[in-house]
C-alpha cells in the first residue's frame, strides 16, 4: 500500500521514529502523540499531550493492524498493546469515531 507522504519534522520528537518505520512498511497513520514525560493524569506539569504513553493511530482493517504490529516488533519498538477501540473526543462528545486502531509504546525516542 501507498501512504501520502508527510512531514515527519511537524510531529513530536519522541514518537517520528514509530511513525517512519510504519509509514515506510506501508501502513497508512492517522494520529501520534508522544505521550506524557511521566504517565499519569498531570496536564498542567505535561501540557498538550493527551496520551499517557506513546502511541500512533493506524487507519486501515485487521490486516493493516497486525502489518503496523509485526513492523515495530522486527524492527524492536517497545511494543506496549495494539487495540481496536472508538474514540469520543471533547470537541464533539456525542460522536464516536472509529472504530480505530491504536498501536501503544511502553517509552518515547529519547533523542
């Protein structure tokens, strides 16, 4: 598969090189986030990231799933959890989005 490219010098620092390695194995990305510099709920010690560990969105079936899984496990991504789930966002909380997959790194890139 094809992916549009990107500019991966707009993303966080700590979750480009993730986002490289799926996009080159083909995986199509929708989201990534770093994540917090310590999980737990501290928004105003970690300000916009969201997340509290480093993850990607993938946009794509099953299959794309488990090709974005079987990518980052070969080339030795710390591999947190891959899940399939619907996202409701504070900007429209009455609708779901998805569903998506999410594929989830137990550390950011220390760069």
């Amino acid at each position: 598969m094809l992916v549009d490219p990107i500019d991966l010098s707009t993303l966080d620092h700590g979750i480009r090189q993730a986002v490289r390695i799926l996009r080159e194995a083909g995986v199509s990305t929708v989201a990534s986030c770093e994540g917090r510099d310590s999980p737990g709920y501290h928004p105003q010690r970690d300000g916009p990231h969201h997340g509290d560990w480093p993850y990607v969105t993938i946009h794509g079936t099953a299959a794309d799933a488990f090709v974005a899984l079987g990518t980052a496990l070969r080339e030795g991504l710390p591999v947190r959890s891959i899940e399939q789930s619907w996202f409701i966002y504070p900007e429209a909380p009455s609708v779901p989005v998805g569903p998506q997959w999410r594929i989830t790194f137990w550390r950011k890139e220390v760069l």
